[in-house]
C-alpha cells in the first residue's frame, strides 16, 4: 500500500529466489490528490456468509464462512439462540476477504435453531442459521463422555513460530488423534497417547508456506471430536510504527498513560484492580508507551484461572500468556514495545478465552517498565535481591540451534526460580530447584530461532533477601563424527541436537538405542542446510531403532532429537556410514 510519503515516479519490483531472479516488473505511482481526511473508505463488496453443516447433532462441529471481507478488517461473530447471545468472538478476514469460524457443540448444548449474525463497527452485514438436533448419546459407553483439553502456547504466532501442544483429560495409555484444519479441510493428521496422568503432547512448527488465519486443533476419540483448539498463524509484526489509525472509543475501556508514576525497585509501576462480571467477562485497559520501552505486565487473581492478551493500535494481537511462574496467573513480558503510540491490554480469564464460559471474580493487573541488563555466553553476573527488588531481568543473542546452560548459585541464601523467554514474550522453560539445594538450573537448551532472548531470576518468595551469581554459556554441539552420543530427555530438557560432516551423496544410518525410562513421543528430525532429509515420530519406541538417509550436499548436518511428554529417557546415538 502507497502512502503520502512515497515520491511519485515509476517503481520496479523484482522476486528473488536464493538470490536467483524469478521475475520483474513496474508500475507508476502518480500524485495523490486528497488529504487523509478526504481518503475514500475501502469499496463496499457483497458479503456473503455460508454455514457447514446446517444440520448437525450435539458433539458436531460447525463451520461459518464469511467472504467478501476488505482483507485485513475485523468483524464480530455473535452466536443466537433463543434471542440471546450464547458466544461471541471477532475474526480477522485474510488476504483474500474471508473470515472463518469453527464451532464445537457439545452435549450440554440446547438443540434447537442457532443463529450467527456478522456485524463491522456495530453494523449488520448479515445473519446464518443452523439446526442442532439431540445426540445419540445411548450409543457412547459411558467411558468416552468425558472431554478433552487442549492448551496451545503460543496460540498464535507468525510463520516459523514452535507450538507446543498439550492435551489433558485422557484415559492413561489411550491413543488419540490429533488433526489440524484450515478451511474445513485436515491439512495435518497424527496420533498422540496419554501418559499415566492422563496427558499428551507435541509440536506443531508452521511453515512459510502456510496461509494466515485460524487452524482448528481437534483431539479424537474414534470419530468423535473430544477437544478443540484455535491456532493463528498471524503476518509477521514489521519493525516501525504503523500507520496511524482514527481512534476508536470502546465502551467500558479504561486509559493509563505509562509515564512517571509510583515506583517499584526503581521501575515505574501502575497497579489496577478490577472484576470480570457475567456482563463484562473481559475488559480493556488502554496505554500509551514509547518505541523502545520495555514493559512488563502481571494479571493476578485468587477467584478464576487468568488470560491476558497485549493488542497494536489496529486489534492485531503482539503476545498473549494463560499461566506464568508456576501459577494460574499471567504475565506478558518483559515486551519491548514496537511504536510509539497506543496499546491495549485484554485482560480476561482462561475459561473465556478458551470456551466462551464466563469467569467472575476481582483481578490486580500491574504494569511496569522494567529494564533489562546484557549479558553474552561465558558472563557471570550478581544479583541482589531485596525487599523491593525480587525479580531481575537479562536479555542475550542467541542463534537457532545455540544449545545453552544457566547456572545459579546462592549459597543457600535465597530460593530462586529461573525462566527463559523467546522473543515473542513466551516462557520457554522454568525451574525452581533442579540445581544444587534451592537453586535453579538449565542444561543443554536448544535455542529454536534467532533473537533476543530474556532470562528472568526471582525470588521464590516476594520479598525475600539474598544474593546469587547467574552463569550463562553456550555448550558446544556434539558430533557422532568420531563416536556415539549420550542424549538425556526429561521435564526440564526436551529437546538436544547433535552433528556430522559428510559429502553429498552419502549414505547415513543413524541408529538410536534406548538405554533407560520409556519414551513418550520421540520425535527425530535431521536437516541440512534447511533442507529437511528426514523426520520421525513415535509413540513409544523399541529398544532400538534404525532410520537412514542420504546427504544432498558436502557439510554439516544437523539432528534434534526430542521428546516434549516430559517422560524422562536415555538414548545413546550413532552412526555408520554406507
């Protein structure tokens, strides 16, 4: 899109592939001749909205397709019966003007006549019906009644972003299978079994192929859908402020100007108390900040599990976060802002976010501008932790496939909890006592993509005094060039990467043998050069395994092993070479 600032002329576009042209050609962009007041709004389109199924029976999905969307706008799904609104939640149309919703039914649902009506800024665009009728629930055996969980983080994220799939609510030992759906069509399919807990869980990693919108996660038992989850794959969230938007006043918002204020520990700190009602189960908090600032956000609450949600000046969502530093409480942060300009802060509970079912009860969110201090592979740093100052905060480079370690020592004088969060905000790992006495610690972590990372080091205990020394290093990759590897797999270390050398051409058997516990979903992956060579995926596994593949290039070659079910395992790893 041109804007005001873009000199008129003629314009070349050129696509590259790996540098290689692919293809080019030009267009001429003339002076404009209106001012931003006199911009005409976007060309009214036909909407048309469709529903499939229109007849479904209780435990069915359902889904509702708007098309004819200006790409990009944002409308509001309310779902209808019997007059009332029984859901409500917005969508984003994609490039090409169309917007989706998948809906669940459940047995608790009313059969009857449900109605979705669209709307754009308070205004109808249109209205779609369908008929839910009785299940045939004496068919079920009693067993199978019980629904499934299934908790997304991050739920959404651009292209290339890791999510980490947890399902909960399982019968120990059952397999189910997990598909992923997009546009109502199963794009992905694969099966998952539970642990003695009645738990499983994977990863899904979106691709650059993959188009932007909503994918539904849906577990089942058979053929029956048990539990369901939304991922967005968003556009990637460009460097600068954005355009300016007209400001749009929201019933009920609350401004906060993130200025100077009260202060904490040095930081500047707002707290603000509030309570979700059966009328307002989610409210807005408005703030300003400027680009650069680096914010951190808690919403706590002793009534109702809490979800919390940092949205642009255009509703698009930066980052969201369910549960934090081992609690049900959230935390967003710490987030560098982007822009300079407007945010708004969603706070809500899980259980709203998740399935439109109404939480009630007080929250305190804070918010706070906290710095962060630098700190490189091979540092040392001390930290004091005082009555006012019981978290501290450091952010490090790191490439993908960087494998660190963190170490904290205390000397017994303060019990500490140690986090690592991605670029994007989300809490990757975090460990209370997994070093010497109450210390905590992180061993052989894969770094998934490149960026800023942020260590965070608190006191267990809000206010408690002490002193520590924090160590960060990156451990060298291991080859099989020379000899077999050790891989270790538990709760705090999912994920390990090793490498070998060879030419293009060349034959490798890679061989894994389990030498103790018993793998949950072992997952092996080898790429070279960003090329894929070879994936596998198993749900329990024999003692040893086999698998080969054939290099297509001289060089290095790059295998992660992981396992993300917690189930603690050891491996030894080889090679031979054809």
């Amino acid at each position: 899109t041109s804007s005001a600032d873009d000199q008129p002329g003629e314009y070349e576009i050129t696509v590259l592939r790996d540098g290689e042209e692919l293809a080019t050609d030009s267009f001429s962009l003339a002076a404009g001749q209106t001012t931003p007041e006199e911009t005409p709004e976007p060309p009214q389109q036909d909407v048309t909205i469709t529903v499939d199924p229109q007849t479904l029976a209780q435990g069915e999905n359902v889904v509702v397709t708007v098309d004819g969307l200006v790409p990009g706008e944002m409308v509001t799904l309310d779902v209808l019966y019997d007059g009332e609104n029984v859901f409500s939640t917005e969508r984003t149309a994609d490039d090409n003007g169309q917007a989706v919703l998948a809906l669940v039914s459940s047995a608790d649902d009313s059969p009857g006549e449900y109605s979705v009506v669209v709307t754009r800024d308070g205004e109808e665009l249109g209205a779609v019906s369908f008929d839910l009728t009785e299940g045939t629930t004496e068919e079920t055996p009693p067993e199978q009644v019980a629904e499934a969980q299934v908790v997304i983080d991050p739920a959404s994220g651009a292209r290339g972003t890791v999510h980490i799939i947890e399902v909960t609510g399982l019968e120990a030992g059952e397999t189910v299978e997990l598909q992923v759906v997009f546009n109502e069509e199963t794009i992905f399919s694969t099966f998952l079994t539970a642990n003695d807990e009645g738990k499983a869980g994977t990863q899904l990693v979106s691709e650059e192929t993959d188009e932007v919108g909503d994918y539904t996660i849906n577990i089942l038992r058979g053929d029956r859908v048990i539990g369901s989850g939304m991922l967005t794959i968003e556009e990637a969230v460009t460097e600068g402020q954005p355009e300016e938007q007209p400001e749009q006043e929201q019933e009920g918002d609350t401004e906060s100007q993130l200025g100077e204020g009260d202060t904490v520990a040095g930081n500047t700190s707002q707290i603000i108390s509030g309570r979700l009602t059966q009328e307002e189960p989610e409210q807005r908090i408005t703030i300003t900040g400027e680009e650069g600032d680096t914010i951190l956000i808690s919403l706590n609450s002793t009534d109702f599990d809490t979800y919390l949600t940092l949205l642009d000046d255009q509703g698009s969502i930066l980052t969201s976060n369910d549960d934090s530093n081992q609690s049900l409480n959230s935390q967003i942060g710490p987030f560098t802002l982007p822009y300079s300009g407007e945010y708004t802060i969603l706070a809500s509970s899980y259980s709203y976010s998740s399935y439109s079912e109404v939480a009630v009860g007080q929250y305190e969110l804070t918010i706070e501008r906290v710095g962060l201090s630098d700190i490189a592979y091979g540092d040392t740093v001390d930290v004091n932790f005082t009555a006012d100052s019981f978290t501290q905060f450091f952010s490090f480079e790191a490439a993908a496939g960087d494998v660190i370690s963190v170490t904290v020592d205390s000397g017994g004088s303060v019990d500490t909890v140690l986090s690592l969060l991605d670029p994007d905000g989300y809490s990757l790992f975090t460990d209370d006592d997994g070093g010497a006495g109450l210390d905590p610690e992180m061993m052989r972590f894969v770094i998934p993509n490149s960026g800023t990372y942020v260590l965070t080091l608190r006191a267990f205990t809000p206010g408690a005094e002490g002193s520590a020394s924090l160590t960060l290093n990156r451990n060298d990759v291991r080859t099989l060039d020379q000899e077999s590897r050790t891989v270790v797999l538990n709760g705090k270390q999912s994920r390990d990467v090793l490498t070998l050398t060879g030419e293009a051409g060349e034959a490798i058997q890679l061989n894994i043998a389990v030498e103790s516990g018993n793998p949950g979903d072992l997952n092996v992956s080898v790429v070279q050069n960003g090329q894929s060579l070879m994936y596998y995926q198993s749900y329990g596994i024999p003692s040893e395994i086999t698998l080969g593949f054939v290099l297509p290039d001289d060089g290095e070659v790059t295998i992660f092993v992981e396992d993300y079910s917690g189930a603690a395992s050891t491996f030894t790893v080889s090679i031979e070479r054809e």
